[in-house]
C-alpha cells in the first residue's frame, strides 16, 4: 500500500479523500443514543403473597412457578430470590432469543399453574429486562431522624421536586422504612382451630375500614 502511495500520490489522496468523504456524510446520518435499544435475554416472574413467610412461599409459589418456567424454549437458567411476602422468579435465555414471544410463552405456562397457587397470591406479573428503565442518577438523604421520617421526607418533598424537572420521566423512592403495623401468625394455633392464613387476611380486610375525617 505504501509503495502505490509513493508512486501515485495524487490517485492515492483522491481515494483517501473520497473515502474520508463517506465516513463524514454516514457520521451525520447517525443516531447516537445514550440508551441504545438493546435486548437483554433476561425476564422475570414477580409474585406477592401477603402475610406469608420465605418457608411458605417457597413451598407454595416459587417451586410450582419455577417448575412451569423451566420448559420455556430458550432458557438456560432458572433462578429465584425469595423474600418474606415476595417472590422473584429470574430466567436467563440464549442471546439470539426473542424476548417478546419468550415472555409470551412465559405467560403461557404460568397460566397453566395459576389455579394451583394460593387463593391470597397476587397474579404473578410477567417483565423484561429494559435498561432505559436503570436509574441514570441517584440521590441519597440523611439525617438524624427516624428512617420512617426520612422515608416520608422523601416521598413528600424530594420525589416531587425532582420529577418537576424538565427532561425528568420519573423518580422513585426506595430504602427506607414504611409505617406499617405487622402481624405474626402463629402457624401451630392456626392449625388447632382450623383457621387458614386467608381467612386471618379476609377477617383484617373487612374491619379496615377508612371514613372520611372532613374536609379541608
């Protein structure tokens, strides 16, 4: 190449510019995303059982949906995290995997199991992985005061403010503590008089009741 430089300088610098030419026409043709559409061969089943414990849920949610999932054409890996009223099913597929049909499928075979789960379990709810949906800014608070309060002090104060910004799709809130009054079932008494966890969550939700307080 650099012999026919030498003996062709003009021709060689005709074809260099020509090429040079292209790349910056094709340059500002682009699209450049900070974001770019990529699709990520992860999805998940999230389910939520009220009142129940990692022992329980296990046993009654995320084996039976583990279980259904594991056929899905594509999936290489099947794993779940399980905490105190929540269940998180995570499916791993090949790169080369459609990820729409492959949710579609999931959905599919969850509706098969649907009618063996608990009554009190909340419809298990089908995602994709979307990297647009990742935080690209994160802001912390601190202070003295009970993590209830800062919590409330965020939701109230900071969330608001800051999806007012221009450009801002949404905030969040997480960490923290909610105000929340918990109830501990004993499993051996329930047994005993035949009472069911549902019929513990029926029994609260008929006397929650909310009346109005007046006007402001």
């Amino acid at each position: 190449m650099w012999k026919l430089a030498i003996r062709r300088p003009v021709t060689f610098l005709m074809v260099f510019l020509v090429v040079l030419g292209f790349g910056f026409f094709a340059l500002q043709r682009l699209n450049p995303e900070l974001l770019p559409d990529i699709s990520i061969p992860i999805a998940g089943v999230i389910t939520t059982y009220r009142g129940a414990g990692p022992q329980e849920i296990e046993n009654l949610v995320t084996k039976p949906i583990e279980g259904a999932v594991a056929s899905v054409t594509g999936v290489t890996d099947v794993r779940s995290i399980i905490r105190e009223g929540l269940s998180v099913t995570i499916l791993e597929f090949d790169w080369n995997q459609n990820m729409d049909q492959a949710a579609i499928d999931i959905r599919e075979k969850i509706d098969l199991i649907e009618g063996f789960l608990p009554e009190d379990v909340s419809k298990p709810m089908v995602i994709k992985f979307d990297p647009t949906m990742m935080p690209v800014a994160m802001v912390s608070l601190s202070g003295d005061r009970p993590l209830v309060e800062l919590r409330r002090v965020a939701e109230d104060n900071v969330k608001p403010r800051l999806e007012r910004i221009k450009g801002v799709a949404s905030a969040s809130v997480i960490g923290g503590l909610e105000r929340e009054v918990q109830i501990r079932l004993h499993a051996q008494r329930l047994e005993l008089y035949g009472i069911g966890v549902s019929d513990v969550i029926n029994a609260l939700r008929a006397q929650n009741l909310s009346y109005p307080g007046g006007t402001v």
